[in-house]
C-alpha cells in the first residue's frame, strides 16, 4: 500500500468532524480485502474487525479534520464562519478551500486589521460571488468546508492538510496489510469528531468493550525552526511511543509493552510527552471499568495548518508496531 497515493485517496474527501461519511467510505474500500467483518455505528465510526478467540484490542485513529462552517452571507457575498475544531486565524488566512459539493474560495483578512490582531471573526471567506443571492446559490449557513491543498513527498517528508489524522488512518491500513498471525479480537476504529472532544472513540470503545486500548494519532514535532519544546519526539526518530498528553497518562505496562515490541523487532522508537492536547486515547481509557490504553503517535510538524508535515519513515515504523501490538500474545 502506497502511503502518499492512500493519504491522496482519503484526503480527497469532504470530512470535517460530524460529516466524516465520505472518508469512511473512501476507508471502508482500502480495508475489505483484509477484514472479516465492517460495519458502522450510530455515531459514525468505521469498525473494521479482524476475528479472534483472544483478548479484544482495539485501535483507533479519527478519520475527522478541522473545518470551517458558514454563518452569515453579506450583501456582497462574502462568507463568515466559525470553527469546526481548533482553527487558527494565522493558519486560515489566504488559504484555499472547498465546500462538500465542490465550491472553492479562499479565505481573506478584513481590511484595516493587523495580521498580528487578528481573530477568526476578521476573516471571511470569498468564493467569487458578487452578491448575497449569488452566493446563496453556491452554499447556505451550516455548509462546511475544509482546507483545498496537495499532498506531495518533500524528499522523505510528506506535507499534506489533515495529516492530523488522516496519516494515523493510513497507518491503520497499512498494519491491517502487514498483519501476520494473531489469536486476538482486533477491532481497527476509524472514529469521529475527535477535533470536538473524543467523542466517537467514547461510544465505539463502550460498544466494543475492548480489554487493550491503542491510539493512533499525531504529536508534536519537536524540530521545528526554535522549538518551544511542547513535545519529545521529532520527525525521523520513529514511532512515538506514547506516556501522556493533556487527555491521559498511559498505563505503565501498555508503554513497556510497546516498547519491547519495537526493541524486539528493530522499529525505530522514542517516547511521546506533550504537555497539551490529546487523542482518542482520552476516551478509550476511561471506558466502562477500565481500559489497559497505550499510544503510537507520528511526529507532525505545523499541526492544524494546511501544510502539516510528517516523516515517512515514522509512518512505516508507526504501522509496523501497530501490527507488532496486534500479533502479541496477550492476557
């Protein structure tokens, strides 16, 4: 499986968080030939299960973006709208974008505001209307819309809107691909609306009621040019093992297990601390009476931008532990 053609293939869907159907059914495709059983849940969530007599492990990567959503039409056409998930004004303005049913615009600055004072609320989107009725017959309040950008290889990098999380899914799919033997019940979860709080790796880990737990998302890249060290890992140093983010602290013998597996099958590793945000792990962990939950994180840089970069080689050593986890004798 081609990493850069895959990202390409899902990206190329509309799915800011709550309208994730098309990378779903984009996903659903790319995962058949290796799944005993898919189906989705009432939130939206892609199950994909691979059968087993063993312990349930579950892992989960959300297939949902950030997104814009419209709230008012002026009399000139121009668009206001607010934020599906953790836009920034600095990483929106003068970018491209697309609307579900294929309207592009871009997204401008109010004039006589500062770049440096910025908010959402200066920034409007013009998708080439010349009036309120123009562009009442292009789209309506509450239609969405998402960054419009490439993805493409930049040597062993690969840049790419949405990269948080739609490389966490390629990685699914690919250790799904690479997946020997194993006596256990795997379920690989492509969740929803994580970018608006965890919420659908809670209802599909209640349903699943899995007795592993491992998230599979981006973490910050601590190399960016004068880093302000929010993390510890760094693109090209592997799979990110996680210990804790700002939505759990990972159970001790999850992260041993991790990394014994990666030392066992040479895949290059280093441990995963941040000190704010978090993933579907969050979730996952608080599950019922428990959930033993881990992490395998792609070190990212310029996250929630639309040119957020990763390390294609942390990709490859990402889906290799993933699949190393699900091979694992476990209690």
């Amino acid at each position: 499986m081609d990493t850069l053609k895959t990202l390409q293939t899902i990206n190329a869907c509309h799915g800011p968080a709550g309208d994730e159907s098309s990378v779903a059914d984009a996903i659903e495709k790319l995962a058949a030939p290796y799944a005993d059983k898919i189906k989705r849940d009432v939130m939206g969530n892609l199950i994909v299960r691979k059968k087993g007599s063993g312990p349930k492990v579950m892992f989960a990567a959300h297939m949902d973006s950030i997104g814009f959503i419209v709230t008012h039409i002026d009399e000139k056409g121009f668009l206001r709208f607010g934020k599906v998930g953790g836009l920034r004004p600095n990483s929106c303005v003068h970018t491209p974008v697309r609307f579900k049913n294929g309207v592009r615009g871009v997204v401008s600055l109010d004039c006589g505001v500062e770049p440096k004072d910025m908010t959402l609320e200066d920034l409007y989107i013009d998708v080439g209307a010349k009036s309120r009725e123009e562009a009442q017959g292009l789209v309506r309040i509450g239609d969405t819309a998402v960054f419009d950008g490439p993805a493409f290889s930049a040597g062993d990098r690969l840049v790419s809107p949405y990269m948080d999380d739609r490389i966490a899914c390629v990685v699914l799919l690919k250790a799904l691909e690479m997946l020997g033997k194993s006596d256990n019940d795997l379920y690989f979860v492509f969740t929803v609306q994580e970018e608006l709080g965890l919420r659908g790796a809670k209802t599909a880990a209640y349903g699943i009621d899995p007795d592993y737990g491992v998230a599979v998302d981006v973490t910050w890249s601590d190399d960016e040019l004068n880093p302000r060290h929010r993390g510890s890992s760094t693109a090209g140093g592997g799979a990110s093992i996680k210990v804790m983010d700002g939505s759990v602290i990972c159970h001790p013998q999850m992260v041993k297990r991790l990394e014994e597996l990666a030392l066992a099958r040479e895949i290059p590793y280093q441990m995963d601390v941040i000190r704010q945000g978090g993933t579907d792990a969050g979730s996952i962990h608080l599950t019922r009476s428990g959930v033993y939950t881990g992490g395998v994180s792609i070190p990212c840089r310029y996250m929630h931008s639309p040119v957020e970069m990763v390390d294609a080689r942390d990709v490859e050593a990402c889906a290799g532990l993933v699949a190393a986890f699900a091979e694992a004798e476990l209690e």
